[in-house]
C-alpha cells in the first residue's frame, strides 16, 4: 500500500489536531533536527532526554514517548510535521523528476 492509503486522511486530520492543541502552548522553544544516518529523513532531538523522534513517533504519542515531554509548536515543527504529507501530495499531483536528475540521466545513456 502507498503512503496516502485507506485510513491516512484519518492521520492527517489526527497530526492537525495535535498541532493545534500544541499550539495552545506558546513557550519560545528551539529544536534541534538532525539527518538519520543512512537516509534523507530529519529527526527531532527531543529537548528533555535526548532521545532522536521521527514524525510518526510525535503524530502518534503528540509528546515524546520516552519521557512524555509535551513539544510547543513552532513554525520549524509544524514544518517538520507536515513535509511528509506536502512532499507526497506534491510528487503525486506533479511526478516530474526534476531537470538536474533527468539531464543527468541522459548524460549516462549517452
């Protein structure tokens, strides 16, 4: 099944709800992102224990599942949030490769 299957509309309107509930604290707060090793994914570092979260992991519990530390939303998490779910809807509405992969591409057939 693809990322945007049965029951993921159901998903997103959970992640909604869970950052505007977060929302509701307004703390100025900074994250930390990091790359996980081996991918183009981002983690969040969680503040409290340190502990390396991936979106699902903060869609699913809405607060670190390793010490229940309640996240404030900031525009860098929202972003963070979401981009799973913009960069899918985007590639499924617009599934053109990019000109530098396909002009690269070409180079190697040549």
């Amino acid at each position: 099944m693809g990322y945007f299957d049965y029951g993921r509309q159901d998903t997103l309107t959970e992640l909604l709800l869970v950052l505007a509930l977060m929302k509701q604290n307004t703390a100025k707060t900074s994250y930390i992102f990091k790359n996980l090793p081996g991918s183009l994914r981002k983690v969040l570092i969680c503040p409290e224990c340190g502990e390396m979260l991936l979106q699902e992991d903060i869609e699913h519990y809405g607060s670190c599942p390793y010490c229940g530390n309640s996240f404030a939303i900031t525009n860098d998490l929202e972003e963070f949030l979401l981009n799973p779910f913009v960069d899918q809807w985007s590639f499924m509405h617009n599934p053109v490769l990019p000109d530098s992969i396909t002009r690269n591409a070409g180079e190697r057939l040549l």
